[in-house]
C-alpha cells in the first residue's frame, strides 16, 4: 500500500512560505495526512524559488535529491510548484521527466486535484502555519509593476495585485487569534498596495487598521519601494505605537549610472533626501537596506561611490547579494561582465564595512534597556528580538535564563550588558504584561 502522507518542503523567501501556508492549510481540510517530516511522506511538494541563481540550485538540487528517494523506492511522488517551476516549467519537465507534476505559483486547485482533494475556496486564504505562531508574515499583494532591469519577479509572479482590506483584516485577526503578537507585512512591494484597488497608495491607511487589532503588539515593514514611498506612510511609521520604527527599503545602489541602467525610477540625490527625511520624521528609527554588487554598469568607479556611501550613510541593518544574469529580463542584453571573485570581493568589502558600523552601533546600546520578544529557548537561553531585527534577517537577543519561565510571543525588559557585531547580550529585568 502507498504511503498517503504529504510533505510540503519551502525554498526561498517569506512570500512562499505564506503560500506553502495556505497550500498546508488545502491538504488538511480535505483530510489528506500531512507531515512537516518529508523523510516520512509519500508526496513531497516543493516549492521552488527561480529569483537568483543561488536559489534556482538550491531548488534544482532539492528536486534532484527527491527524484532520487522517488528512484530508491523510498517516494512515491515528486510534485514541484512555485517560481522555479512557473518561469522554466517546459526546461524542467524534459530535463527531469521523473517528477509527477509541475505546478506554477499559487495553483492550489491543480495541486490538491493531484492529490485527490478539492479545493475549498471558502478557506483559501487560510493559513496552516507551522511551529509557533507567535510572529507571522501578512502577504499584502502579489507581483510587482516596477520595471527593474535585473528582476524576473513579474515574469513568475505578474503584475501587481493588491489583496483585499477586507481578506487581510480576517487573515490578521485569524493569527492574532491563533498566537500571533507581531505580523510582518511583505509583499513584492508593500508601498503600492491600494493602487489597484482605489487608485491610491494606501499602506498607511492598512497598517493603521491592522493597528486596531486587540492582541497584536508589533506591526513591521518589509520591502517597500523607495521612489514612490508615500508621506502619509512616514507619518504613520512615527505616529501608531504599534508600528515598529523600522523600515525594509531596498536601494540596490546609489550612483546614478547604476540606478538608471537598473531601471529603478529614482536618483541618488532622490534617494538621500528619502532617507534623511525618513530618519528627521521617525525618532529612532532602524533602517535595513540591500544592494547589489557586480551589476554590469557598475564599474570600479560606480562601486567605490556605493562603498563610500555605506560608510557615510551607517545603515542600521544591510544586506548584499552579487548580481545575477536572469533570462528574458532587461539587463540581460548586458551580458554579466563582472567575474565572479570580483562580485564576491566587492559583496565582503560592504559586508566587512557594515559590519565594523553595525559593531559601533550595537555598544551604543550597552547598559540600556530594551523591549525583547521572546523567540525560542535553546541551550539553556531565551533568544529573541528588539523592534529593530526582523525575523529571519536580522540579529538576535540573546538572554540570560535567570530562572524565568517563559514562552515565545512574551515580551521583557532587558539590560543590554554586552554586544557583538550583529547581536546583544542581555539581562532580564523583568516579564512585560
């Protein structure tokens, strides 16, 4: 008799987790047996990320290795969905004929149908969220209408798609309700939501309604687009308690030359005076960028200029990633001019700045107190976050037990005694009710 359990296995950023979520959520309401174990499954589901080439191998490797087990006789089904399979579908079915379906992003139907079940569109948005709840992601759109030259996101995902004020409400008061004290807010860019919808951008006006849910204490922002970021949005950021003064705003890059063949709709001197403004209108505000090294347009020169810029400017938090030629993508006319070691030097040589800025910033913290929420417990220690370290992202809190017995989701108060680069070290003073 074939195993009947289904494991769902996700790669790539938050945005698929939600939609593994609500998939999970698809197979349990239809009584189909699942488990977080794929080791233990009959059918794994992969859901693939296509955005750089780091994560198409990962992802390429994960359907490989699975293949195998199906090959061994230890799996009886390989089902691949998401980016990977939605960009490169045809390419995947000749060159790996084994896997028993392949499925774009967000075909739920087609996959349960696989399955045997029946979609239930009354739950569809619905979430099965694994392990504790207690910080969940809220995907506020889907697709993206910015025309970034080095980006394949609206060749998977389509245009812009902004869910409704309505669905999102119910989503965040059913984890609310489930557990959950902190949401944060992604999508591939969460400073268009509305557009679609009234015309408007209306992040602000979400997230002050999202603030009026009882029980959720942390509202935070991930990627939002930095030429069309919205006053009323900074206005909001500083004014609701309960919005952490934190903000995820990729740049990419600061020269002009850079920015233009990227295609991002904005200069460098656009992109200082955002930033100052952000910082003069959010008392303490945490910032996290990203950029990319070993753009083709980017020379010697051009990446001398982002290097120094990240000395000067001192991001709270910073991300690299070196660039990667994608099909069918505007910037792929240009070729990938820059070796790689030279993409992998320039990435250290930011890494290693922020790094020593991220150190400074961190001892400015020491015999201070914050306000921690509680993540987990792990060797003897609670580890967990102040309002300026995304989940996932960013770096940690690492306390003292002292005795107390707590659960991930409270909050406490807690003296900073040491730092490292990235983390803090700290004492609990006391629990935050």
């Amino acid at each position: 008799m074939k195993n009947k359990k289904v494991s769902v296995v996700t790669l790539g950023c938050s945005k698929n987790t939600v939609d593994s979520e609500r998939l999970i959520n698809q197979i349990v309401v239809n009584n189909i047996e699942y488990t977080d174990n794929p080791l233990e499954a009959g059918t794994v589901i992969l859901n693939t990320c296509g955005f750089i080439d780091a994560a198409k191998e990962e992802s390429v490797q994960e359907i490989l290795k699975a293949v195998k087990l199906k090959n061994e006789g230890k799996l009886d089904n390989v089902i691949v969905a998401g980016c990977l399979s939605e960009r490169y579908m045809d390419e995947l079915i000749d060159e790996i004929p084994e896997v028993d379906h392949f499925f774009g992003t967000e075909e739920y139907e087609g996959i349960i149908k696989s399955l045997g079940g029946k979609v239930n569109y009354e739950l569809l948005g619905e979430r099965n969220v694994r392990g504790d709840i207690h910080s969940a992601y809220l995907k506020i759109s889907e697709g993206c209408d910015n025309p970034c030259s080095f980006c394949a996101i609206p060749l998977m995902r389509g245009k812009h798609k902004s869910l409704e004020l309505d669905f999102l409400l119910g989503e965040a008061k059913s984890l609310v309700n489930k557990g959950a004290k902190e949401l944060v807010i992604i999508g591939q860019d969460t400073t268009d939501w509305g557009k679609d919808l009234s015309g408007n951008r209306n992040t602000a006006y979400l997230l002050n309604k999202l603030s009026e849910i009882d029980g959720l204490q942390w509202i935070r922002l991930m990627y939002a687009y930095p030429s069309h970021f919205p006053d009323e949005l900074i206005e909001t950021i500083a004014g609701n308690e309960k919005i952490c003064k934190y903000i995820d705003i990729p740049l990419q890059h600061i020269s002009d030359k850079v920015l233009k063949s990227m295609r991002r709709g904005i200069t460098k001197r656009r992109t200082l005076e955002l930033l100052e403004k952000l910082r003069e209108k959010i008392p303490a505000l945490t910032l996290r960028t990203t950029f990319i090294t070993g753009y083709p347009a980017e020379g010697k020169e051009e990446f001398n200029e982002l290097l120094d810029f990240v000395n000067e400017f001192k991001f709270d938090r910073l991300g690299v990633f070196s660039f990667s030629e994608e099909e069918n993508t505007t910037s792929f006319i240009l070729g990938d001019p820059v070796s790689g070691k030279e993409k992998n030097r320039r990435k250290r040589s930011i890494m290693e700045a922020q790094k020593e800025i991220s150190a400074v910033k961190n001892k400015n913290f020491l015999n201070k107190e914050v306000t921690v929420l509680i993540d987990r417990f792990e060797d003897g220690q609670y580890f967990g976050r102040t309002y300026m370290d995304a989940p996932e992202v960013d770096g940690e809190t690492i306390l003292d037990r002292t005795g107390l017995i707590l659960k991930p989701g409270d909050f406490v108060n807690a003296l900073v005694y040491d730092s490292s680069e990235y983390d803090f070290f700290a004492e609990i003073k006391s629990v935050r009710t």
